[in-house]
C-alpha cells in the first residue's frame, strides 16, 4: 500500500512514522511512505503558500495554487507507475470523525493520499477538486494535520496484510469486537502488594475466557456507555428456560439448552 502526505513539514512525517511496527513494514516493502513537500510546487517568486482570507478574519489561508499542483503531480505519478488514482483525504476538524471501520475500509485501497493544512485551513475552491474524503481524529483542533494523518496512517497500516506478525493480529484488542479490552498482566505474579487475579493462573481455558468477557462488559459500561449500548443490541442475552422434569415431554419450540 502507497501512502502520500502532502505538507509544509515532510519531516514531521518521516521521522515519526519510520520506527517501530510501520518501519518495519516500510523496510518490509509492505508499505511505502512518501510525504511531499506542498511548498515545492508554488509558482510564487518569494516561496509563499498563505494569503489572507476574502472577507478579513485572523490567520492565513493555504493557497489553491500550491496545493492543486501538488497533488495533481502526485496523482500523475500514480498513474504513470500504472495504478488508478488515488482518493484524497483532506486532514480536518471538520470531517466525519475516523474510526475502525474506516481504516479498513482504507486499508483496501492502493494508494492513498493524505493533504494535511496549516494555519486557518485550505482555499475552498482547491478543496471541491481534489478532495475525496473528509476525516477528523476527534473533536478538539490540533495545530496542523500531519498528527491526525499519522494517526490514521498507523490505524490503517494494522489492517495491511503482512503488516502486523500473527501474534501481533491474534491479539484481542478494544474494537476489534465493540469492547474496551479487559485487563492483562505478566510477570511477577505479585507486584506492589497486588497479585494477579487468581483464574488466570487457573489454567482453565472457558473460565479465563468467561472473566475477560466480564471485565471488557464491566469496563465497556463505566467507560463508555454508548459502545455497551450498540454491543448489547448487536448481543441480546440468551435468557434461559426453565429445565423441564426429564420425564415430561419438550415443547414443540423449546431449545435445548
Ligand atoms: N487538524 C486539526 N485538528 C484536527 C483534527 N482533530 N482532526 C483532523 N485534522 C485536524
């Protein structure tokens, strides 16, 4: 998958994104990121890319200009290497808010590109013809879009096949199933005064399964009542029936259970 960051500060992108799980994988060849420097591309003798707003109001504007050569360079060079283009995602408080799904969804694209604005946003005009996609990380204002970008960066890559080792994937994680993640614990066995629960050391499969379910539901409920909510629809307790003496004959529509 081909990740493209188009920015005023590539290097916020470059030195960040190259450790760790995603540097791996950009060694790997599984992923490749490019961050792209807007500036490069204005036509401006004095290197500018800001202007003031039509209509006054403090802070500057990215200019159309910069932008829309940018990302139709970017584009070309997409094409030229033989894949269709690329959906633009413009970095903004101002778009539907990224979520797990979302990645996914993202993750199943070739390529990807990524405009991240600075100062008070982006020229309109630029927006409506190279835009795609709209996406925020959260309700609150960051002072660029690069952060956000890596965020989703980060978020999508975990969905690229190859990107993650199997135990890496095998691993139960919040959202994956509507949940937050119930509690873990390694070694020592006691630490601080505080032991680990005594059914993981059990070794009993079905009961260790049992409780995790029990915390995530707990935690899920205190923390965030709304993903509880949907996950209790999408799994309506089984309510049991009453065990019928053995001897009498089961109805017609009764489970057993
Ligand atoms: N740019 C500034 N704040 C942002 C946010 N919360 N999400 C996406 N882009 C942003």
């Amino acid at each position: 998958m081909y990740f493209h960051v188009l920015t005023l500060f590539p290097e916020m992108i470059t030195n960040s994104l190259n450790m760790s799980i995603i540097g791996r994988a950009v060694e790997k060849d599984i992923i490749s990121l490019e961050a792209v420097q807007i500036r490069d591309y204005t036509l401006d003798k004095h290197n500018k890319v800001d202007d003031y707003t039509y209509g006054g109001g403090a802070g500057m504007l990215m200019q159309a200009q910069p932008v829309y050569d940018c990302c139709e360079a970017v584009q070309k060079s997409i094409e030229s290497a033989g894949r269709k283009r690329s959906r633009v995602i413009y970095v903004t408080p101002g778009g539907y808010t990224f979520n797990q799904t979302m990645a996914q969804e993202f993750s199943e694209e070739e390529d990807l590109i990524f405009l991240c604005g600075h100062y008070e946003g982006i020229d309109e005009r630029v927006l409506e013809e190279v835009v795609t996609d709209y996406v925020s990380i959260g309700d609150y204002v960051l002072t660029g879009g690069e952060l956000p970008a890596m965020v989703m960066i980060d978020c999508i890559s975990r969905f690229v096949p190859g990107v993650l080792s199997n135990s890496e994937s095998a691993m139960t994680e919040s959202f994956s199933d509507g949940l937050l993640e119930y509690p873990q614990y390694t070694r020592p066995e006691e630490w601080h005064g505080k032991k680990v629960p005594e059914i993981l050391l059990s070794g009993h499969h079905a009961n260790v399964e049992k409780w995790r379910l029990e915390q995530s539901l707990e935690k899920t409920k205190r923390i965030r009542p709304d993903l509880y909510d949907s996950y209790m629809e999408a799994h309506p307790p089984v309510i049991k029936k009453k065990r019928r003496k053995s001897t009498q004959k089961p109805l017609a529509n009764e489970e057993t259970l």
